[in-house]
C-alpha cells in the first residue's frame, strides 16, 4: 500500500544548528510530495512541495529534494531558529487521481536558544 | 487571507453525547476533509466530501457521520461519544483533480469526552 515513513522525534537542535528530518515514501504511483508544519495551536500549513522527480521544494530557508531511486524526501534547513520549534508532517498525494493526502506520522522539532 | 475556521477550539463532552463540529471554509473549494490527529499516528482521514451532499468514508469512520449541506460548510458528528474519540480533530479543504494541490486547514478542535 502506499504509506510515508518519517524519522521520529523529538528532534532537539541548538539555535544556528542544522537541520535533517528523514522522510521515505511507499507509492504504487507516481506521488507529489509535501511538507507540512504546525506550529503550536494551530492547524497544519504547506511548507514547500514537490510534484515530481528531482524537483526541490523551498520555503522559509527549508528544502526537500524529490529522489524518486530512493523514495525520499528529506527535509532540511542550514541555521535553525527557536521560531522553527513545531511539527513538521511528511505526505504525499498520488497523481493517479483521488483526493487522499497520506500524512507520515510526524516529527516534534525543539530548538533551543 | 483563505481561511478555514473551525467552531470550537476546546470541546468537553460526556460519554453517550451526540457532538457537532462545524467547518466552514472561504476558498469556495469542492474538497473538505475530516481528520484526527492523535500521538505518534499523525493524521487519520476520518471523511471527506467531494462535492455538496457528496461523502466518502476514509481510514478510520467508524463512530462518525459527515453533513455537507452547503459548498462552504463539512460537519462531522459523532452520534453517541465515546473516550476512545478524545482526540485532536482538524478539517481541510482543496480544490478538486490536482494531486499537487495543497489542503488548507483548520486551527483544529480538541475534544475531550468524559
């Protein structure tokens, strides 16, 4: 079946310290890949995608390259801020049709000052 | 600004309580969603609804029932309440057909049943 695998947290990083959080996909077809975040209190926003392979999404200094020979789409960051802390959300949207978002799991980021 | 607003942010209610969460989205999109989100298992699709009157079960709709009357407004409803659905519940909405579109979602509802 189609499914998304993310690291687990919490990832705990000091300010200005780089970031990885790992995400691999499982797909029958040909996905679009998304990062989502949720900061706390909120609902979920888009952070950056990606809607085929080799693409690079960006955003707010994150990025995630679209690696379709190792079903991956890791996400990462240079310098971290306290502003980052939150829950970042790996998913993917099959282009085969349908409606369906497949969320990973989730990963806590702490970063602390 | 799009927005997705959700109508309560904090719910208490007793075991054997029939509950309503209200949705209501400005985006005029096809697309609204149900989910649940809860520790370590991310976001489950309880319901989502395609189109006005339109529904489709999703992962986990056991317990629930969805309302979609106008384009704008998904209600989810859970008819008698039970602990097990103390749960963090987020709606969404997109618009139909493109895989790369994104959801926009609410600031979530968290539902606490006694």
């Amino acid at each position: 079946g189609n499914s998304v695998t993310q690291m687990e947290g919490p990832v705990t990083l000091s300010e200005e310290a780089f970031l990885t959080i790992n995400c691999t996909y499982t797909a029958t077809g040909y996905p679009s890949l998304f990062w989502y975040v949720q900061y706390p209190g909120e609902g979920l926003q888009l952070l950056l995608k990606a809607t085929k392979a080799d693409d690079k999404g960006s955003n707010k200094g994150f990025e995630a390259t679209y690696r379709k020979e190792t079903t991956s789409f890791h996400l990462e960051k240079g310098s971290v801020q306290v502003s980052d802390s939150a829950v970042y959300f790996c998913a993917l949207i099959l282009n085969t049709g349908g409606f369906k978002t497949i969320f990973g799991a989730g990963t806590r980021l702490f970063v602390k000052a | 600004d799009v927005k997705v607003t959700q109508s309560s942010r904090y719910l208490v209610k007793r075991t054997g309580e029939k509950v309503f969460l209200e949705c209501v989205q400005d985006m005029d999109h096809e697309n609204m969603f149900w989910y649940r989100q809860d520790p370590g298992l991310g976001l489950r699709l309880i319901y989502f609804s395609y189109d006005v009157k339109m529904k489709e079960k999703g992962d986990i709709p056991e317990g629930y029932s969805v309302s979609r009357e106008k384009k704008e407004r998904f209600s989810l409803i859970l008819e008698s309440a039970s602990t097990n659905q103390t749960s963090m519940y987020l709606c969404a909405s997109s618009f139909p057909e493109r895989s790369y579109n994104e959801q926009f979602f609410g600031p979530g509802t968290r539902l606490t049943v006694l």
